[in-house]
C-alpha cells in the first residue's frame, strides 16, 4: 500500500541523522491519519523505540533514540482552553494542572482508545490566546530588534512611540474576537478580546511592513541621527522624522514622510 509522505519524511529525516539525534515537529497533527499518531505514541510509551514503513521489497526502519517529537494543533486543546477561561473568570484565574489535564483528555478524545497521544507526552504547553497588550509587547520587541540590527547603519537609534504601536494593532487594523461568559446571559462585558490569528496577526501588519521593507530600502541612511516614529491624531497619519539633539538639549526634527496605514 502506499506510504503517506508525512511517514516517510519522518523516517527518512531520523534515518540521516544516523544515530545523532533529531527533532521532529509536526505542525497541524489533527491532519495526520490515527494510525501514525498511535505508532508515534507507542514511541513516546516506550513501547518502541523504531518507526518504519514498508516498501515493496524491503522495510524501511528509524531506530527513534535521541528524538525529541514537538506536535502542535490549533484546533485539539481550543477547545479546554476556552471553557477553563470561562469558568475561572479570565486569564488571571487559570489553574494550569487542570487546564493541561483537560488538553491531554481532549486531544486523546480525537483518537481511538488505544493510541493515547497526549497522555504519553512529556509536555504539554498551551498556547494561550493573544491580547492586544500581548501583540504590543511582540511588535515592540521586533522593533527593538530591527533598531539593533541597522543602529549606526540606517540611523543612531530608531524609536517608534507606544501611540503607534497601539494604533497599528488597534481594532481598526486588526481582527479580535470576543469570550463571554457562558453562565452569564446577555452578558455585555467580554472576559477576554483576543487576537483572531495570534501573532500571525503581526505577519500581514501594516506598520511593520513599512518598517522592514520601506523603512530600510526607500528611506535615506542618516546614521548620526534618530529616526522617529509617531502617530499623528488630527490625520491618523504615520509620521517619519529625523531628530538630532543639539549641544544645549535642544531637539530639531525634520519630517521625513508620513502615510497612512493601509
């Protein structure tokens, strides 16, 4: 019969490390078929320490010692980590024993009773969802990581304010979803707003883009000065300046574009 190509890339993969140890992630394992989850879960057990499949003249073996396996899922475990959101009130009141206890319980009810995926795994770490906060925090950090990568290239320093940042992630340019909670009707108040793709929600942002791609490519090298970023009320515009600090504490900027984010 024929070798699903997820197997035999797995096997293949632990076969040319000859021994050194590897990792495997699976993303997505909800798309994986049963019988190749079981056969990872009797691994995990202990039950084996081999994967395999077979070819028409020979069997094709991974000896699976020194392999770490990372499986993810965006739809086993949603489920668990709503529901505990809502009867413990929010974020803040998550006990993580039992929100774990329930992912495992969920994610092994997609199997047959015999594979028990998630109660063999070592580890099991929750993807919580994203706040709005939570993605400022992420695009703050990969604007700190863009300044030290062209710092005394592009500019001295780059600085984007908070103003911006928040905007650029605001409902108006991002997708957010709203967790009520179940017990209350006609609730008005959401437990939670978060993020409807996580960071993926970062990928496609407007405001990055501009930074990585214009910001570095299109806009002029002033290596002894600091490029600032900041949002204009009144336009809603970005607004791109370059500043330097005179002798006696002065600030002097000259504007060097402004857009809107599309």
């Amino acid at each position: 019969h024929e070798v699903h190509p997820a197997k035999e890339l797995i096997v293949n993969h632990i076969r040319s490390r000859r021994g050194l140890g590897s990792v495997i992630i699976i993303h997505h394992i909800e798309l994986l078929p049963t019988p190749i989850l079981s056969e990872i879960s009797q691994v995990l057990r202990g039950k084996t320490d081999t994967l395999s499949y077979q070819m028409p003249e020979q069997l094709v073996e991974a000896s699976c010692d020194g392999t770490v396996f990372v499986l993810t899922s965006k739809q086993w475990g949603t489920k668990s980590i709503f529901q505990h959101i809502q009867i413990n009130g929010g974020l803040n009141g998550l006990r993580r024993e039992s929100l774990v206890s329930s992912i495992r319980w969920e994610v092994d009810s997609h199997l047959d009773y015999w594979t028990k995926l998630a109660s063999h795994t070592k580890t099991v770490a929750p993807f919580l969802p994203f706040e709005q906060e939570d993605l400022s925090s992420i695009l703050q950090s990969r604007v700190q990581t863009l300044n030290r990568k062209y710092q005394g290239l592009h500019w001295n320093r780059l600085e984007v304010s908070h103003a911006t940042i928040k905007y650029s992630i605001g409902v108006e340019h991002a997708e957010y979803l709203d967790l009520y909670n179940a017990e209350e009707e006609e609730s008005v108040v959401a437990l939670l707003t978060f993020s409807a793709s996580g960071a993926h929600t970062l990928d496609n942002n407007a405001l990055w883009q501009t930074l990585r791609t214009r910001l570095v490519t299109g806009t002029r090298r002033r290596p002894g000065l600091t490029l600032k970023v900041d949002l204009d009320d009144n336009s809603k515009e970005i607004v791109f300046r370059w500043c330097n600090r005179e002798n006696g504490g002065l600030e002097s900027c000259e504007e060097e574009w402004r857009s809107l984010l599309t």
